[in-house]
C-alpha cells in the first residue's frame, strides 16, 4: 500500500510559474505555502510581494497579498500589522528590493521591532531588469554592469544585510538558509516556520530568514552548475546558519 | 519497489535538479517535449526508495511521492538516503 508522502502544498495556487528552469524562487514560495498549511494560518495570512522576479508572487500564492512599491514592503507591513494584530503578515523580498532600494525600510522596520516576518531572496544578482551587479553580488562575480568582475576598489564590497541587522535590539530572529541541497533545504523549511510561530506566539520584534538561492539565467550556468556554484562560492560569502535568536 | 514519484509533465521545465539529487539515478531528462516546448525529467528505473529530495528540490513543485506503509513506520535513520542526512 502506497502512501502520499509528498505533494504540492495547498496554499500554492495549481498554476505553472512564470520563472526561469532551476529557479529558486519556486522552492522559497513551497516552503512557505507549506509553512501556512502546517500552521493552519491560510485564512489570517497577508503577504507582501516585492518588486523583482517574484513580483508575481501574488498570482502563486493562494493567501492575502498585496503588491508594494520597490523596497518599501517592510513599511507597508508595519501599518497592516499595527492595524491588524491578529493577521500574520509576510513580505516575501529580493536582493536587490531589500538590500538596495529598501535598505532604509528594513533597518528602520528592524529597529522599530515590528512584528513581521521578513523572507529574504538572496540571488546576488538583479534579476527581472536583465543580471546587473546588485550589492549582494560577491567579489569577482560577472554580471551585465560588471563584465571583468566585481572589484572591490570600484564597486565595493558585498552587502551582508542579515549579519547587520543582527546588532539591532528590535530584530528577535535571524536566520541565513540554502536553496541547493535538498537537506539544506529541510533547514530553511524549519527556520521559516519558526519565524512565523514566533510571530503567532506575539513575540516582539521582527524575524527574518535569508534564503541563498540560484539564478542560473543571469549567473549564465546550467541549473546544475548554479548549485554547485553556491556550495564552492557563495556559501563562503553569505555563511549559512543561525545568526540571532 | 519502496517509493514511486510522479511528475506532473506539464509543470516541469526540466531544470535538471531531481536529476542532479537522486542518489538512485533514477530520473532522467525526457527526449520528448511537453506543451510548452521543455524537455521533462521522467523516471528513468524503478529504484526509487520514496526519499523525496527530487521533490524537495524541484522549483516547481512537480513531482508527487508515495511511499510503502511499511516502509514508513520503520524509523526515520534506516530508510533516508544519504544526501538527505546532510553530510556531503
């Protein structure tokens, strides 16, 4: 006798995804609609699309969602949780929308302490406006707007927003996870649960969960090659683990 | 047989990442496209333990697991492959 061990999580919408083959983006949206199903929260969540690759993310999901201005999702989901306390609220975020553009709402939505949980695309590279540099991208690191690699004495250096917000006291929980292994990815399932129960259990603060994941389109390699890339390269930039709380 | 997936040919966009996973080298890409021009991964032997890190990793939740009941009651560290233990 056959039992069903796994399949397609309800609060995900039977649609196809409009993202590139070997996206991560479609793992980090199942964990999550997997997140809302095991807690039983589909009919209280809101979430928060970014602008970027996932600015879609609303067609995917079958929650509440709203879609807000580049970067500015963290503020947004500090008035929808003020004036509703007993909704959960998401804002499912890229690199370059809360590294680059949205730096200022994060920081200043973490150093409020609202009670949100914070989902962090990490992919180092823009992705919807055509693969240039963004300030997640690592050293050496070839996209559209650095063709010889990013250099550090020009462009700078990576942008560790999580390790950053870790030294503000509003921030309850921290956590940095990898798409590209499908034990990794078991963490980054638990790691999200655990930043939605603490905002179930009103825990004060904001709780964020960074999730390492592939773009093979503009890293320019085969789905394959963009994992591999991660665990030889990526990893040893943005260290995985629990960073706070 | 200890596991059986199926994939949803029409939601795949044959990235290859199952493929990649499977300590059983149990999936393969097809030779045959589906609606929308990709190639899809499809199952390739009947090796398949009902591990689930193809699914695990699939981007777009494509492939469904099914795993022997008797299977299932027997504790968790016999039946997990390898690559799901996280060791490399």
């Amino acid at each position: 006798m056959m039992q069903k061990v796994f399949s397609k999580p309800q609060a995900l919408k039977d649609c196809p995804t409009h993202y590139c083959p070997g996206c991560g983006h479609g793992i980090a949206h199942r964990l999550i609609a997997e997140t809302i199903d095991e807690l039983g929260i589909r009919g209280r969540t809101i979430g928060i699309a970014p602008v970027g690759c996932a600015v879609l993310a609303y067609d995917y999901f079958d929650v509440d969602m709203v879609e807000v201005a580049h970067g500015r999702a963290p503020a947004v989901a500090t008035g929808m949780k003020r004036t509703n306390p007993d909704k959960i609220i998401f804002s499912y975020q890229g690199d370059g929308d809360l590294a680059a553009i949205g730096t200022g709402e994060i920081i200043h939505a973490a150093h409020r302490g609202e009670q949100i949980t914070v989902i962090f695309i990490n992919n180092a590279v823009f992705g919807m406006t055509g693969g240039q540099m963004a300030p997640t991208t690592i050293l050496n690191q070839v996209t559209t707007t650095t063709p010889l690699g990013r250099d550090a004495s020009k462009q700078g250096y990576p942008l560790q927003v999580s390790e950053l917000l870790t030294l503000l006291p509003g921030t309850i929980y921290i956590e940095r996870c990898s798409l590209h292994k499908p034990a990794l990815i078991r963490n980054a399932k638990k790691a999200i649960k655990h930043a939605f129960e603490l905002q179930l259990n009103n825990a004060p603060g904001l709780s964020l969960v960074e999730l390492l994941s592939p773009c093979p389109t503009y890293w320019r390699m085969t789905p394959v090659k963009a994992i591999e890339w991660m665990e030889n390269e990526m990893t040893k930039v943005f260290p995985l683990g629990r960073l706070k709380g | 047989m200890a596991g059986k997936i199926v994939i949803n040919i029409e939601r795949c966009k044959g990235c290859g990442l199952c493929v990649a996973v499977c300590p059983k080298g149990g999936i393969v890409i097809s030779k045959q496209s589906n609606k929308s021009g990709y190639f899809p991964a499809e199952k390739n032997n009947s090796a398949c333990t009902g591990c689930a890190s193809c699914a695990i990793i699939c981007p777009e939740a494509a492939i469904e697991v099914y795993r022997e009941q008797d299977i299932l009651n027997k504790p968790h560290k016999e039946t997990t492959p390898d690559l799901v233990k996280g060791k490399k």
